[in-house]
C-alpha cells in the first residue's frame, strides 16, 4: 500500500494544564499530532545526493574547516529560542521579555533615543540539548568548544599546530 499521509502523534509527559490557560505558544493539550508533508521522490533524491557530496566533502576537511564550512544548526542540536529580551548595557537580568523579536524590537523603539542607545535586543535561546547530552563529538567539536568558550578562534589554529 502506497504511503498517503505521514503525522507525528507526541505524548508530552511533562505537559501542564496551567501553562496551556496562560501561554498561547504552549499545546493546548498532552497529546499533540504533527503532520508531516510527503516529499517526492525527486526532493528525497536531491536530498539524498546533496547530503552525500556534503559528507563525502566533509571527510576530506579537518576540524577547523568543518565547523566553519558545516556548522551545525540551532535545529540540529535541538537549541529553541525561548523568546526575546531586552537588555541594558552591562546589565545581567532582562528589562522585559518578549515572545517574538517584533514585538522586543517594538519597545526597543518606543524608548526615547537617548534612552534606546543604552539597551539593545536579543534572541534567548535554550542549551543545545543534543549537543549536551546526545552528541559523542561534543568533547572534540571546534563550534561547540568554541560556543562554551574553551577554545578561541586562534587557539584552534595554535591547536592545529601541535598535531
């Protein structure tokens, strides 16, 4: 039988009444279905032969170059935006938070331009759960070294060296 349809039915284990009456982007309910679009067989191909040639590619490049040419992407290592902020120079706590970068960038600009040169707005997103606890590379891996502050952009070139 020919496949018509792909859903992903989730069982949210932690799932809280309470945050689905308050927060609009939370599920409404403990069971969620995900439907899927069905590629064609063109799209799974072309999909197929370009992760082929990327990792063939990648095989031929060492460490430094793979992080630049390949990152991996907020997606790939599970690091969701938990919303907007906005921040005053030097300070460590929001001023206010936001759930879209819209409406951050709204009260940014409603500030009094002498007082919005004092603030600015950023993206809050959440640890990258893959790579902290999924990921066998993690320990070896240049853009996470470098994202945890462990290697400098030119302590991998001195790191090169010593190898």
């Amino acid at each position: 039988m020919p496949v018509e349809e792909l859903k992903i039915v989730v069982m949210l284990s932690n799932w809280q009444k309470g945050e689905a009456k308050y927060k609009q982007n939370y599920p409404q309910s403990p069971i969620v279905i995900i439907p899927l679009r069905l590629w064609s067989p063109e799209e799974c191909e072309a999909f197929i032969d370009k992760k082929l040639k990327d990792i063939i590619e990648a095989t031929q490049l060492d460490d430094k170059e793979l992080a630049t040419k390949f990152p991996c992407s907020d997606k790939e290592r599970w690091a969701d935006s938990q919303g907007w902020v906005v921040m005053k120079y030097g300070g460590k706590k929001a001023t206010k938070k936001f759930e879209t970068e819209k409406e951050a960038n709204e009260f940014w600009l409603a500030m009094d331009v002498k007082k919005r040169r004092e603030y600015f707005v950023e993206e809050r997103k959440s640890d990258p759960t893959r790579c902290l606890d999924w990921c066998e590379a993690a320990t070896v891996c240049v853009q996470w070294r470098r994202e945890k502050g462990e290697l400098t952009l030119g302590e991998s070139e001195r790191e090169e060296a010593l190898f």
